[in-house]
C-alpha cells in the first residue's frame, strides 16, 4: 500500500502509541483531583505542555488544548467575536479556508456579524493590498490559513503580520492546521500573530486531540464552560493520554525538519515533473516556495476525481479529491471555485499529500500506475 492522504490525516507513529498506552495504564488519574494520583497527572499535563510551548518558542501558559482543529478554530472566531462585540463585528477571512473557518464565520454572519472574504489570485493567494483595504474601525479579527489544505498555498502570513502591526487591537488568528512541520514556522510563530491552531492528527498524534496558541494578554471568551479546566477557557478533563502523545508527536515532527522536508519536496517534484508533461493534466499547485512541500493537486480533464482516486485504489495507492472534509459531498473544490476555476476542471482535481514516512521509491511507482491508467483516462475523457 501506498499512502499518500496525508493531509486527511496521518498514522499514529508507534512511539507515539506507546506514549499514549503507557499513559493510559499507568497515569489515568485525574488531573483535577487533590489526591496524590491526581498531581501526579497534573504535572505530567503540565510538562507536555511545557514541551509544546518549548518547541514553538511560546511560553507555557500560551497553550491550550482542544479536541483539534475544528474546535480551535471554532473557538477562536466565536470566542474572539462574543469577548469583543461591544468593540466591533467586523471580521476578515479568505476566500479558500477551510470550511471549520469559512462555516463558522457564515454562523457568524447569521448572529449579526460582518465579515469580508479576501478573493484569491490564480494560485489561491490573497493580496496584501486587499487586506489592507478591507481593514475597517470595527475589524476585530483577521482570519488567515498557513496552508492551503487542498492546493497547498502559503499564504503571505509575514506580510499581513507587518500590515496588522499598525491594527495592534485586532485579534490575528492562523489555522496552520496543514503548515506544522512544514518548514514555515517562522511565519507561523510570527511577531504579531495572536492565535494559532493545531491539530494532533495530522502530525502522527491521535484523532481527537490539538491545541491552541494564544498569546499572552489576549482575550477570548470559552465555548466550552463547566470545571474551569485550562485556566476557565475550555471546560472539560484532560485527555491526559492523547495530550501526552500529541507533545511526543510534535517533538519527532519537528526533529530533523529541514530534512523532512526537503525529502517531501523531492518527493512531490518527482511526481509534479511527470505528470504534467501528459496533455490532459492541469496543474494546480506548484513546484516553488510559494506552496508546501507536500501537497500536489492537479486534474485529469474530462475524468471526475473520485474515479481516478477509486482506480489508484486498485492499485494500491490511496490519493483523495481535494479535501477530505468535502470528498464524499461530491463537490467542486471550494479553493479552486474562488480561483475560478471552471467546475467541469475543479471536480477532476485530485490532492496527494506526503510526509516524511513516505520514499522516491514511492514517487515512481506512483508515476509508472499513473502510466499504466492514462490510456483509460484519456478514453472517459474522450
């Protein structure tokens, strides 16, 4: 088998099961009780914590942890939206995030709130001179992905940081869901940023675990109340294992990254240089600095995506339409409708996404199937 649905999500790596197994028999008192079994799991909580914090250059009290990335980037815009309204309710988002943004600024919208979606360019961009267009006396909050999950666009994260410094009360939020480990932490752990999600299983963590930096001295209201559990904000015990294993996660993610992905890369330029040399193929993502080193979308014209990802799978290779949040929906992907991409193309538009697990072995043998079915694209699509 080969796997290459990374950005739908990733294997839990076998130390970070182990982690978690030993946590889980060992550690399962919790961390709210007095006892001595309770401070026992309190300070391990508080000592992944520490270790995240460590790793990103935040401080420890600037990191909360959440059920992954929906619930922080729920969190985040609702949050910031009830702690702020007295100040303003006008919100700024992009025209391509990820529907845990884009749908909750629509609920948003339903409660009264105002909010801009910043149009993308051919490559799914924003432009700077856009945001600082749309930048009003009642802004509170600027909504930006790192990565775009299906196309795999980096946003220009710096740049709006320097136009948001001139704004310093408007609330600056990243979901860098897809951009962890991806060799852009600098741009994401910015000067200026105010909030940023993550999400434990997309780096090799369990499935319902994630965190939230949140800098110190901001503000945002819980959605989540009951015992007053990660300082008020977010009611609820600690997933002490899953949190445990998502600081193991994070810190084998981020151990030999510039390698890492440097392989991605090479990794996805193999596959991008083969198949676009085939006359039906179309491009999506590119091969710069300006995307990920491991998203590739393209599209076969004339042939749906979900039947080129059913006749990988029987090869043995496992790729995606788009994003997996959308793919059983049948839809045309959302990012490539705002780029404005015709819809009998965008719903032909596949997404292989890499990690560090997978080879250049791989690559090939992905380009000698993609070889093998061409003929038969070219046929439907005929």
């Amino acid at each position: 088998m080969i796997y290459f649905d990374n950005s739908a999500t990733t294997k839990a790596d076998p130390e970070v099961v182990s982690t978690y197994d030993k946590v889980s028999e060992k550690i399962w008192g919790n961390p709210s009780s007095l006892h001595q079994f309770g401070e026992e799991a309190f300070n391990l909580l508080e000592q992944s914590r520490k270790q995240i914090a460590d790793l990103l250059g935040a401080s420890q009290s600037e990191i909360l942890f959440t059920s992954g990335g929906t619930e922080g980037d729920n969190w985040v815009l609702k949050g910031t939206a009830i702690e702020k309204r007295q100040f303003g309710n006008h919100l700024i988002t992009t025209a391509v995030e990820h529907p845990a943004i884009h749908n909750s600024m629509e609920q948003l919208e339903q409660l009264g709130f105002d909010v801009t979606y910043l149009p993308v360019d051919e490559h799914g961009r924003i432009s700077i001179d856009d945001l600082k267009a749309a930048i009003r006396p009642t802004t509170i909050l600027v909504s930006i992905m790192a990565v775009n999950n299906e196309i795999g666009t980096i946003q220009p994260l710096k740049e709006a940081a320097e136009v948001l410094k001139d704004y310093p009360k408007i609330h600056f939020h990243i979901d860098a869901v897809q951009g962890i480990g991806k060799g852009i932490q600098d741009m994401i752990m910015n000067d200026r940023v105010d909030f940023v999600t993550f999400s434990g299983h997309k780096f090799h963590a369990p499935r319902g675990i994630g965190f939230i930096y949140a800098r110190r001295g901001r503000k945002i209201a819980p959605l989540l109340t009951g015992g007053g559990q990660e300082r008020n904000l977010r009611s609820g015990t600690e997933n002490l294992p899953a949190i445990t294993a998502m600081a193991k996660a994070l810190r084998l993610l981020l151990t030999d990254e510039k390698q890492k992905v440097a392989k991605e890369a090479e990794i996805k330029r193999r596959i991008f240089n083969h198949v676009k040399q085939f006359p039906l193929v179309t491009t999506f993502s590119e091969d710069n600095d300006g995307f990920a080193p491991h998203i590739l979308c393209f599209a076969i014209q004339g042939v749906r995506g979900e039947t080129i990802v059913h006749a990988f799978e029987e090869k043995g290779i496992y790729i995606s339409t788009t994003s997996a949040c959308s793919s059983k929906k049948h839809v045309a992907s959302s990012t490539l409708t705002a780029m404005h991409i015709p819809e009998t193309l965008s719903t032909s538009a596949i997404r292989i996404s890499l990690d560090d697990h997978n080879t250049l072995a791989e690559a090939d043998e992905f380009n000698q199937v993609f070889d093998q079915l061409y003929d038969k694209f070219k046929l439907l699509s005929a």
